[in-house]
C-alpha cells in the first residue's frame, strides 16, 4: 500500500503552524511542543512495535478482550457441542489438520498460548488452541482458522474462529504517530492496563474489488472444509448431525452481496451473519 504524500504535507503544515505561532510569543512553549510531540510519537512508535512482536511469538498477550486481534480480524466463528464418550476432539482435530493441508494447502496446525493478564485476575491465565494458516493474497490478505476443544465429562465441544489479517497501513501510521500528542493522554488507562491495541488503529485489510472476491471464496471455502470435516467426524462415531448439517446450509448459503461491506475497516454487514446463522441443535457462536 503507498503512502500518500499530502499526508506528510497536511501533517507538516499544521505542525509548522503550531510551531510558529507559539514562537512568536513564547519560544520556550514552542520548544517544549516540540519535545513533548517528539516523546509522544516515539511511545507511539514504541507501542505499534510491541504490538507486532506479539504476533511472532507461540503466546500472546491480552487483556480482558481482544485476545484474537493479534492474529487478525475475526471474520467468523463456530460452536459444536455433542455427547460421546469417544475421542472425537482428538479425532476431528488430526482430520481437520489434514483436510487444511491436503485440500485447501494450509499449513499444519500449530499450538499458540493465549494468556489474560487482566490486573482484577488474581493470577494471568493461558490456553492453549491450534492455528492453521494459508498463504496471503496478492493484496496481502492472511487467513488463519483457530481451534478449541472443551470436553466436561462425556460433552465434548469444539470451536473455530475464521481470522483475516491485513496491513500495516503507511498512511494511518503517520496520522497514528502525527495525532499522538493529543491522543496519548486519553489512551493512557488502557495502555496500562493492556487493554490497548495500536495495531486496530494502523492495520488494514485492502478495500479492492478483487480482494474482496478472495476473501469471500477463501472464508467460505475454509468454513466449508471445515464443517465438512466436522460432520464426517461426527458421522464416524455415530453421533446425530442432522442439526449440524441444516445450519451447515444455512451458514454457506448466505449471499454478502445482501449487505454492506468495507473491507478497509473490515466492517461487515451480512457477511458477518455468518457467525449469527448457527443456533440451536447444540451449536452456538
């Protein structure tokens, strides 16, 4: 994506303007915004590196919510919960891995630790889930499907979420750092608490035509594999699908020319249904 060189321009005039105004009659406030903006656009930069290095590492870090957001922007998601004394999660889990890799190329699932660090909890806690990742398009869109598995007794369940990662955008970097003397002091609270994510405010998923086709087919043909793969599981063991195959319809059936969608902010009107659609007969999202 190419950074816009009005940006800068708008960005330095204003600045330059501030500047000079307050030098003219009073020159050590002058100096001292141009401290004060300096330290706030390096915290700034700080924060959106610390940000990206989250996504390198097999644990990361969150607070309260936002837990997925380091992966990407969550598209989607799915909940199953059934009955059997069977090891149908660890079934399911190694068949998944392969249709991903087998039909759809993805990578083999690999284990990443979420970990809550709210400040109320009287300890951090982690989870362990498997992400499998595809390769991103010519417009730089990822895709990754996270797993769950809970089992209590003999109630299994099993969930995924759909993500889909974007961009670092030079354009909302620059507004990002150039704004941050004003916007630093109203965000201080969430920086402490962690509860802030730069990464929202600069990454973008690119809003062309053609990326959204392939997010589209890649999302639908990824949630496809995977009830596919559920159902057959389930099949396996003798476990009633009946359920599970209506919303599987009703889920891949959704049309998203219906709704509004602006894939620059990955804001979704009926696309976003899709996690709504699977009520009932034991699933939720």
């Amino acid at each position: 994506m190419r950074f816009k060189p009005w940006n800068a321009l708008l960005g330095g005039i204003v600045y330059l303007y501030l500047f000079g105004v307050l030098f003219a009659g009073m020159p050590g406030a002058a100096v001292l915004l141009l401290l004060y903006a300096g330290a706030c656009m390096l915290i700034a930069w700080r924060l959106i590196a610390r940000a990206e290095s989250r996504r390198t590492g097999n644990t990361i870090e969150f607070a309260q919510s936002g837990a997925t957001d380091a992966l990407g922007f969550q598209w989607g998601s799915f909940h199953h919960v059934f009955h059997s004394k069977e090891a149908v999660n660890e079934s399911f889990r190694d068949a998944l891995g392969a249709a991903l890799r087998g039909k759809l190329g993805y990578s083999a699932f690999q284990e990443i630790t979420l970990k809550d660090v709210d400040r109320d909890l009287p300890a951090p806690e982690a989870r362990t889930f498997l992400v499998s990742s595809a390769k991103e398009t010519t417009r730089h869109a990822g895709f990754s499907i996270m797993c769950g598995f809970t089992r209590s007794a003999d109630i299994q369940g099993v969930r995924w979420w759909l993500l889909v990662s974007g961009i670092r955008d030079p354009n909302k970097t620059f507004w990002f750092l150039a704004l941050s003397p004003v916007m630093l002091p109203f965000i201080l609270y969430a920086i402490v608490q962690r509860q802030y994510d730069p990464l929202k405010k600069v990454m973008t998923v690119y809003p062309g035509f053609f990326n959204e086709i392939d997010i589209v087919n890649r999302t639908r043909e990824l949630q496809f594999v995977a009830f596919e793969t559920l159902v057959e599981v389930l099949d396996s063991f003798g476990i009633d699908t009946s359920d599970l195959k209506q919303q599987k319809a009703n889920i891949l059936s959704i049309n998203v020319s219906g709704g509004q969608t602006s894939f620059g902010s990955v804001v979704q009107g009926a696309m976003n249904k899709v996690s709504g659609m699977a009520v009932g007969g034991g699933a939720k999202t």
